[in-house]
C-alpha cells in the first residue's frame, strides 16, 4: 500500500507531538543531553517496529500494517481537506528494501516482545512511535535513510538467528 499525503501528515505530526513532549530545555540539554536523549529511545524502538510492521505484505502482521496506514491515511486526508482545505494524493513513494523470510521471522518475534511491552513505561509514546513509524516509514525520503537500513538489518539478524537454530 502507498502512503497518502494524510498518512505522512499524520506521522509528521506524532513525531512532532512526541519531541514537543519530550523537549526539557536548553539548560536541561546542556547538563544532561544523554540522559534526556535515552528518555526517546522507547519512541524510536517503537517506530523502527512500526517500519518493519507496514513492510510485511502478507498475512497478519501485513494486514494490520496495511489497516494501519489507510486509517492514517483517511485520517490525514480528512484533516487535510476538512480542517485546511487543501487538496490529498498520494506520498512520493519507495521501493522499500523487501523483507526476506529471516526479516519476517524477526518482524513477529519483534512485534511480539513490542505488544507484551505494550501496557509498560510510557505507553501513549509508544503506540506515537508505532503509529509515525507506519505513516512514515514507505516515504521516499524516509524510507531511504531508514526503512532500508532497518530491513536490512532485520534480514541480516533473521538470517543469522534462523541459521543458528538448524
């Protein structure tokens, strides 16, 4: 599924509501960046899930992934028309990197250990960093830095962890 203009839209805005939460200040930052840098780890943990999750094609994970990103989308898009009047389309796409079958096993082993976390810490960030990762993730220049990366990555540990256990 391509992502529409509503979807990145609203991507956009989770990661902009997350950082404007997260935000302490310049003195904070000062004192303290590293510190106050790991409080967005559990965001960006949970968009690197929601990437992997819109890339699966089939099955279950991939129909959740695609339901995702269409009530994004006609979210957004409806945001879009009704509340500034601008027109929708279609989000320049990419070719993401394809998920082999050891980035897939590491997909569900993945987004397993991600809904038992689910009730744990800051819940409402990670359900943002999940959600912007969907909306964002098939972006052309998002997908460029990070979803090809982060699928390359999941191919590569899958293959390592399938290849371990014969």
């Amino acid at each position: 599924m391509t992502p529409t203009l509503g979807a990145v839209l609203i991507g956009l805005i989770l990661l902009a509501w997350e950082i404007a939460k997260w935000y302490p200040g310049i003195k904070a930052l000062r004192a303290d960046a590293v510190g106050h840098l790991g409080n967005l780890l559990p965001f960006l943990l949970c968009w690197a899930i929601g990437a992997l999750t819109v890339m699966v094609v089939g099955g279950l994970i991939g129909w959740a992934g695609d339901f995702a990103l269409w009530g994004l989308g006609a979210f957004g898009d409806g945001l879009l028309v009704f509340g500034v009047g601008a027109k929708t389309g279609t989000a320049p796409g990419s070719t993401s990197a394809p998920l082999t079958e050891g980035g897939l096993f590491i997909t569900a082993i993945v987004l397993a250990v991600f809904l038992a976390r689910r009730g744990k810490g800051a819940t409402a960030s990670k359900w943002r960093g999940w959600l912007s990762g969907i909306g964002l993730a098939l972006t052309g220049s998002i997908a460029r830095y990070a979803a090809v990366p982060l699928a390359s990555a999941a191919n590569l540990a899958g293959a390592w962890l399938t290849g371990m256990m014969r």
